[in-house]
C-alpha cells in the first residue's frame, strides 16, 4: 500500500474531534476559568467584559469561553444560591448565571448553551494555589 | 518540532499580556475592519505590529 494511501487510513480512523473529552482549567494566577467541551480549531470573540467565546474556525460554531474573575463568582454564588455539598465542589453550568443580565437579550441562549454542555462537570467551590492543601 | 501555519484571512493571533507583562491568553481573533493588523474588540495597548 502506497504511503499517502496508509496515511490516508490511518488518519481516517484517527479523528482527533471524536475523541475529545470536554474540560476545563482554573487559572488562579489569571482569576480565570477555560472551559471547552469540543476538540475543533478555534478562535476568540468576546461577548462581554468577563465572558470571551471560542468559535470553531470552520464553522462559526460555539466550542468552549473563558471567564474573567471566576474568584469572584465562586466567592458570591453561595449568596444566591445553596451551593453546599459534601464533596466541596459545585456545577461548572452555574458559573454561567451571573453573566445572564450581562449580555443581550439575543445572546443569553449562548450563555444557555455553555451551561447546557457543562453539566455534569464539577469545579471546587475554593480556588487553591497548586499544592496548597 | 517547528508547525508553521498562516492565518486564515480576516483572522490575526493575538497575545494578552496584562500591566506587568505577564502572558494572560493568546488566541486567534477577527481582525478589526479596515486595519487587519489589529484584532476586534480590544481594548487597551498594541504593543506590536
């Protein structure tokens, strides 16, 4: 077999989007959390001060947002809301609720969206420095 | 392992770096209409180009 044609196989069977796992990152030193729930090459568009969207370049399609000042909202989420759990840690898609009254009428379904996709993803309701116990 | 790529048109990468110069993101963005050196909707200095 011609090495362009197993090249061809082997990439066919090895497509990196279908193996994505959704994940997200907590960056204390930049007070930000990344989300991204799909593997697709993407770029930034921001949506307000503290919610930034990634696209996919192909498509236009939504693939993942960082947030600005995730402290902040981990540190006043348990005003509005019953957070408290045993396990010390809350639903990533309720770090999306504050931003409801941020955005635009016509944008609150992308806010909907992201919550939606980050359902059963968990995040520790203290943010640590790494080590720290 | 060196990946050379060019950018996709309408697009330009973009590296944040807050006051003190300390690396915050870098990303693609849309390049802003009429000067396609400089991403949209940002805010603050452009260091370079």
């Amino acid at each position: 077999m011609a090495v362009s044609k197993r090249l061809e196989t082997f990439l066919a069977a090895t497509t990196i989007a279908d193996k994505f796992q959704p994940y997200h990152e907590l960056n204390l030193e930049t007070d930000t959390l990344t989300f991204y729930f799909r593997g697709d090459a993407d770029y930034s568009k921001r949506l307000s001060d503290h919610v930034t969207l990634y696209l996919s370049v192909d498509k236009d399609e939504l693939v993942g947002c960082r947030i600005k000042g995730i402290s902040g909202i981990l540190e006043d989420l348990p005003n509005y809301i019953d957070v408290t759990g045993d396990d010390g840690e809350l639903q990533l898609s309720l770090v999306f609720l504050p931003f409801r009254g941020e955005v635009k009428q016509s944008e609150q379904r992308v806010l909907a969206n992201l919550a939606k996709q980050a359902r059963g993803q968990t995040i520790p309701r203290h943010l640590k420095p790494c080590g720290a116990s | 392992m060196t990946v050379q790529v060019s950018a996709k048109a309408g697009f330009v990468f973009a590296i944040f770096v807050d006051e003190y110069g300390n690396i915050d993101e870098w990303t693609w963005r849309q390049s802003t209409i009429g000067d396609p050196d400089r991403p949209d909707s940002v805010e603050g200095k452009l260091l370079w180009p």
